[in-house]
C-alpha cells in the first residue's frame, strides 16, 4: 500500500528519542507514539552538555526507547518500512550511537535505512503538523540553532541567514547565569521579564545596521553584563526590580533582532511563500512569538509554530523527515556515516 509507517531515532545532542510516524497518500500524518529521554540531569553538576556522558547515556537507552515507542504504537520492528536516524549534525559520540543503532535494526529486520539531517528535521516539522507547502520559511531559534531557511523542498533548503556566534537560547542561558536564575535559562528570564521594563536599558540590537539576515548575539551577553556590574558598583547589588528590569530590556533586545531580520528573510525568501514557521526551544517564548506573528501579519502570511514537544529535539521530526526522504525514493546503505558537521 502507499501508506508508511517510519521509526525515527534521534541521540544528536542531550536527548534520546524515537517515535513511529506513519501516512497515507491522503489525509494527514499520524505521530503513533513519540519517546524523548532528556538528560538535564545528567549533565547538570557540569554546568553544559558533557559529550562523553551523552554518547554513554544514548548508548544506554536507545534500545530502550525504541521498544518504548514500538510498544505505545502497538506495532512491530516488521511493520516498519523503514528506518531513520540522525545522521547529524550534533555530538559525534551521540549521533554515532544513533547511527549505529540504527544499521544495527535495518541489518537485523532488512529494512531500509534513512539517514536524516538534524536540522532538516526541524525544519520540515511544519509539514508534519500543518501540512504546509513548499516553500515556506523557517526560523529554528534553539540553544544550538539559529538560522533562516527557506524550504523549497524535501531536500532543497536555502539558508538566508544565521548567527555568527552565539544561538539565542545560549544567549538566554547565559544571561540566566549571569543573573543567578535556573536553568534552562529562557523560561526563568521571560518570567522575570514579564514583572520588568524592557525599555530601561538600551541593550544593542546587533547587525540590524547590516544587510542580510545574518544575526549575533553574543555581544548582547556582555551589554548585560556591563549593565549589572554598574548597577552593582553604584548600588552593591541588583535589586529583585532590576534584575526583572535587565531580563526584560534583554529579550526586548532578541526579540527586535529576531523580528527584524524575519521581516528581511521574508523579502529575501523566494517569491510564493506559504508561511513563516519557527522551530526551537526559543519559540516556546510568547514575546518572541507576538512578534513574529506580527511579522508574519504585516507580510500576510500565516504563521505557523509546532506544539513545543515537536519545536525540542524528538524523534518525530526525524520519523517525519526521514518518511518524506523515503516516499522521495531517497535512502542510504550501510556506509551511513554519522557527521558531526551537516550544513543544509
Ligand atoms: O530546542 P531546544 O530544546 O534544544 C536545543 O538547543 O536544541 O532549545 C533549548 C533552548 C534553551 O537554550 C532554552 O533556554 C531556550 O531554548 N528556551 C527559551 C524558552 N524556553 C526554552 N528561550 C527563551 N524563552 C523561552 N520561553
Ligand atoms: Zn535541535
């Protein structure tokens, strides 16, 4: 039949996913289970990602998440047409424990093998849960991720832009940190922005001033930096009104930028478009998102952002991905490397 039914494996940063997705030729994909294992606990003590106790970790769980995600499907390995992994780009450690878990099932059942960019994965999200149409544009704003795409196909993406140093979500961790606020840090910095000024610093808005939709955001990290140290020289500390103060004059800042340079990857997008989508754990941030809607408003165009489960790493993106390369007739063999580098 012209349904098919994918599992999806995803190890390529902290965490461990696998989900079947299945569709018809008709009528709209089906996520039939979706298991993601994080691992902020793991890593915590270590204040980052530590790329040897996340490739062990995956290591340790992918079988297991696996039979999770067969199990809540209430399927089989043998009702799978095919398998997909990541194949990058991420931790190599985590991205060949997919990778090889991945041989290891197609070897075993005599399925086929679908190799899925990471990236790719997110940015095709949209089609799995609103069906858009090429092309589209996509925003992925996460803690590793930060670029424009424009969509034109299963494998035709052009990139329009991106950040040159930091990705937004780091951007909000470390101003987590600097501010003695748990992490993640984007959920604990939007909820002290919500009670703050976003006017009160004039945080930079970098490379608005340039052409391009290339963003940065690293110098932002350290205006915040200089802005509560003077406040700390001046008073002996930062008060509970200024640190909401600082928080909101910060995200006031990547939202501009974010806004901004969406506003110019629209007019440098091919012509067509049927949205502007995000993706990300960045996107899970209201101020951010009334932005880009408004962008997308101003553009006439819908805007689209995925349940937050599916914007996070998870394996259904990768399903999804890997169902759209394999209805393409698109797959790979047991040579599959895992790539710790995969530019789109
Ligand atoms: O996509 P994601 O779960 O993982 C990757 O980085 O791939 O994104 C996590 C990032 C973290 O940096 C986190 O601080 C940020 O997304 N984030 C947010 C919010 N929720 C999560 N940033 C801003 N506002 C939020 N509400
Ligand atoms: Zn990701």
């Amino acid at each position: 039949s012209d349904t098919l039914t994918i599992l999806g494996l995803e190890s390529s940063c902290d965490d461990t996913g696998a989900a079947v997705v299945r569709a018809g030729p008709g009528g709209a994909p089906e996520i039939l289970s979706s298991v993601v294992r994080g691992q902020t606990t793991l890593h915590s003590a270590f204040g980052g990602v530590v790329p040897e106790i996340a490739a062990r970790a995956h290591a340790e769980r992918l079988d297991l998440c696996v039979e999770e995600a067969l199990r809540r499907a209430g399927l089989g390995l043998s009702d799978m047409d095919a398998i997909a992994v990541t194949a990058g780009p991420g931790l190599i450690g985590g991205v060949l424990s997919g990778v090889m878990c991945a041989k290891g099932l197609a070897a075993a059942t005599g399925k086929p093998l679908v190799g899925v960019n990471h990236l790719a994965g997110h940015a095709l999200t949209p089609r799995l849960t609103d069906g858009l149409d090429f092309p589209y544009l996509i925003l992925l704003a996460s803690g590793g991720h930060c670029q424009f795409l424009a969509v034109r196909g299963v494998d035709d993406f052009t990139r329009l832009g991106g950040t040159i140093d930091d990705a937004p979500g780091e951007a909000f961790d470390k101003t987590a940190k600097l501010l003695a606020l748990p992490q993640p840090g984007g959920p604990a910095v939007e909820a002290e922005a919500e009670k703050g000024d976003g006017k009160r610093f004039a945080f930079p808005r970098p490379l608005m001033d340039r052409p391009g939709c290339d963003m940065s955001f690293s110098g932002l990290k350290t205006a915040l930096l200089r802005a509560r140290d003077s406040l700390i020289a001046e008073q002996g500390g930062i008060t509970v009104q200024d640190r909401a103060d600082l928080c909101a004059s910060f995200q006031a800042a990547v939202r501009d930028v974010l806004a901004g340079k969406a506003r110019r990857a629209i007019s440098a997008a091919p012509e067509g478009l049927s949205a502007l989508a995000v993706a990300g754990g960045v996107a899970a941030n209201r101020s951010i998102r009334a932005a880009l809607q408004e962008v997308a408003d101003e553009a006439a165009l819908p805007f689209v952002a995925p349940p937050l489960s599916l914007c996070t790493d998870n394996a259904a993106m990768i399903a999804w991905a890997g169902l759209e390369r394999f209805r393409a007739g698109q797959q790979d063999d047991m040579t599959l490397a895992a790539r710790p580098r995969w530019p789109l």
